[in-house]
C-alpha cells in the first residue's frame, strides 16, 4: 500500500480509539456522594473532539503555530467579533503582551513610557497589574464597588494625573466593569483601555460581548477558565498597529511577520534597510522591539478549536448555575451579600461571589473552613488586596531603601478592597458542576448560615 494512503489508514483507526477512550472516560464519571466526593469551583470539561483533535495533532507532529493555531486565531476573532486574535501561551503572557503594545516604538508618540501611569484596581488578580510594574509603568489602584466587585468608576477622575495614559482593569469573576462609563473617560482623555477578558469569555454589556471595547483585550484558557487549552491565552484587537506590535512582541520582537515554517511573506526579505543594519539584512533576523516568545504551541490549539465549538454552550451553563445559587440563596442576605450583574450587562459568570456582613454573627474563613470540611471548593477573589501582598510591600520596601519613587499610586481608601480582603469569597459555577452538586453547595452554605444566625 502506498505509504501516505497506509498512514492515513492508521491515523484514521488510531483517532478511532482516542474517542472511544472519551466515550469511555465520560460513561465512567462517578457518582456524586455529598460530603465525600469533590465539587470542584472548575475543572476541564472535554470530550471525543477534543482528544481527537489532541492526537490528530499530535501525529502531524508540527508542534509549534500551525494550522490548528490560524484555525484557532480565525475562530475567536469570528466569536468575538474582532479583526484580530493572536494566540498567546496563557492569560498572563496575554496581559504582558498588551500592555507591552502600549509601550511598542510601533505607536510612535502614543507609546506609553516609563513613568506613566495606568489606572486599575488592586481587588483582582496579580498578573493584570504586574505587567505594569514590570514595564517601568506606575499603577495608580483605585477601589472596587461591592456587590459587583469592579472598579468603582466614580473613582476614575480623581484618580487621573498628567502621567495617566492606560486603563487596565478585568471584568471581574465575569461580571462587566462599567464599560460606558470607563470607555467614555478613556475618550475623554486620550487613554488606551485594556480590557482583562481572561474570566468573561461570552459576557456582554449592552448586547456587545466584552472583550471588544478596549484597544486590546486579553483571554485566558487554564483549565479553570471558560474554555481551555491547559496552558494559553489571546490578545484579541481590531487596530492593526497594535495587532503589529502584539504579534511582534510574541514572536521575539522581530520585524517579519511570516507564519512559522514561512519564509519571505513582504516579498521584500532582503531589501529592507533599518536600523543601523546594512541594508538588505535578512528581514527574518531584524528585531525592531525586544520581544518573547510566548506563541502557544498547535497541540494547544488543536484542544482550543474543540473548546470554541462548545464555548456557547459553556457559558449557557455557567448563567443556569449562577442563576440557580441567586434564587437558592436569595434569603440568606441577612448575612451574606449576594452579588449583582453589573446595570446594562449579561455577565458570563466564573464564580459566585459572596461577602460575609460586617457583624454576622460568622466570619468568612469559618465559613469557608466548613464549606471545605464538606469536600466543597472555595477560592478567595485572588490577590484580595494586591497592595497588602508580600510581592508588593517588599516592592514598596525596596524603593524606600533605595529612594527610587514609589512602585506605584494609591488613590483613595481603598475600603472596598480591604473588605474583598477580609470578608469575599466565591464558589464555582463549572458547566461541570451538576445538579446534585449545586443543590448540596446550597444546601450547605444555607444550613451553616441559617445555623448560626439561629443561636
Ligand atoms: C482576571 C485574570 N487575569 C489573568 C489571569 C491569568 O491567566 P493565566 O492563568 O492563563 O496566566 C487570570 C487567571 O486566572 C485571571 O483570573
């Protein structure tokens, strides 16, 4: 047999089995005994296309950004509804490669530079922020409203100077930010907005989903996120000069822009002059930013594309959860603030959030300690206040010994955060977590609280 025909054969046969180890793998789920089997606040929730895809991908052996990567990028671009998606190896490379555009020679006077200040918020997850610090930027935190856990926009004046020149801020736990009200400051001042999407994939503010608004957006796929890849993410933009400095700073920083394995796309490989360079240098090694690499890889991708094709589903799922825990735990506001969608928005939820009362007659870590003693996950709202975080206050500490200027700004109390801090915590709403599963978390919380209040 002619050996492409044999190999093709195999392929055929060998994906065969893949989906029948899923097929397997999903009839033998075990059966959920409360108190003793994990819920679990995320987890991966795959299937035969997508370890198919895996292992297609897998015999191809390409390895690096291939077909399944443009596949991908194509695919989210259409979902999103923005011009470009360009595939990073996690959300956190996803935000240090946005805010890096910003700072790209590509943008010529608008580049932001060092010492210029990006407004966010210190309730949320480190690596939002940290590209910021990490590129000479200043984070000026502003605080969070409660109970939808985003920027308090009513802050965002106050908290401008003449350095201010970004917006970086997440949808949190998928609720929408205001993002009239922030995107209207941003136009007001000539600021860029980057929007960290890595937790509202599918969430919409009036009608339009998130992700979409700021010049750049960014998505994470970890195994806990909407979709997954194990490891990934995206910068998603439809400006082509920041789509140029984002695929440049993932790619090394380097001038050309061929896909991989491609050679002389600009029809031009050795004829440009730049830099100081002779004059016809291969374009391929002309480097007119100092990039990453940070390009997921094509088994990564394969997964993705499966992932996409269920995204919709996905997040249908998380709402019904959400929705379910909303009406089930409605009465217990006496102790617990419950929270609210953000007005004008359908968020996509990644968990649900509560804070404990202040004078409840419970604390949040007894609260969470029980949840935990009944085999039922918690996370807190990630970094709670990043400002009182070691990697911060060693920050602050290094800059007093050293009399540089303060790593960054703090506008206002920061109130809110600080309750996030002491009092939040959220249980998760996985298309994963079944029926049964929810009803025991709401079962549980409902008990311990209406327990508690009872004594
Ligand atoms: C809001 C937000 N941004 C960024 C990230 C980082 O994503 P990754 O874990 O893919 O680096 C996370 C992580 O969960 C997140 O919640």
């Amino acid at each position: 047999m002619d050996p492409k025909e044999q190999e093709k054969r195999l392929t055929a046969e060998i994906l065969e089995r893949v989906r029948e180890i899923a097929r397997l793998r999903s009839e033998a789920e075990p059966e959920f005994v409360p108190g003793k089997s994990p819920v679990r606040y995320a987890g991966r929730v795959y299937g035969e296309a997508e370890m198919s895809n895996l292992a297609e991908s897998a015999i191809e052996f390409w390895l690096t950004s291939g077909r399944w990567h443009r596949r991908l990028e194509e695919g989210l671009a259409a979902w999103y509804g923005v011009t470009h998606a360009r595939l990073v190896t996690s959300g956190s490379s996803a935000n240090l490669v946005a805010v890096a555009a910003l700072t790209s020679p590509y943008l010529g006077d608008r580049r932001l530079r060092a010492g210029d200040e990006v407004i966010t918020v210190a309730a949320g997850f480190p690596t939002t922020v940290a590209p910021v610090v990490q590129l000479g930027l200043v984070p000026v935190f502003v605080d969070v409203a409660i109970p939808t856990y985003n920027i308090d926009v009513s802050r965002l004046e106050a908290a401008r100077s003449e350095r201010t020149r970004a917006v970086v801020v997440a949808h949190t736990l998928g609720n929408p930010f205001d993002l009239g009200a922030v995107s209207e400051f941003c136009r007001r001042h000539g600021l860029f907005l980057v929007e960290d999407n890595c937790d509202a994939a599918g969430s919409r503010y009036r009608g339009r989903k998130t992700g979409t608004f700021g010049d750049l957006a960014t998505l994470s796929f970890y195994p806990p996120h909407h979709m997954t890849t194990g490891e990934g993410g995206a910068v998603l933009t439809s400006d082509d000069t920041l789509l140029r400095a984002v695929e440049s700073l993932r790619d090394w920083g380097r001038d050309c822009w061929c896909a991989s394995g491609v050679d002389n796309t600009c029809k031009r490989r050795f004829e440009w002059e730049l830099g100081e360079l002779p004059k016809g240098y291969d374009h391929k090694y002309v480097y007119s930013q100092l990039g990453f690499n940070l390009k997921m890889t094509d088994l990564q991708a394969a997964v993705g594309v499966a992932q996409l094709d269920r995204l919709d589903g996905f997040v249908a799922a998380r709402r019904a959860n959400w929705d379910f825990f909303r009406g089930a735990l409605a009465d217990l506001s006496e102790a617990l603030v419950l929270p609210e969608p953000t007005a004008e928005s359908e968020p996509s939820w990644f968990g649900f959030t509560l804070t404990v009362r202040d004078g409840a007659p419970f604390g949040r870590d007894e609260l969470v300690r029980h949840l935990e003693g009944r085999k039922i996950q918690t996370r807190m709202l990630f970094a709670g206040n990043l400002v009182r975080q070691p990697a911060m206050t060693d920050l602050v500490a290094e800059a007093r010994r050293t009399g540089r200027p303060a790593p960054f700004r703090v506008s206002g109390a920061l109130a809110h955060t600080d309750v996030v801090m002491n009092r939040t915590f959220w249980v998760g709403v996985y298309p994963g977590l079944t029926a049964p599963m929810r009803a025991f978390v709401a079962e549980e919380l409902s008990s311990f609280v209406r327990g508690r209040l009872r004594r």
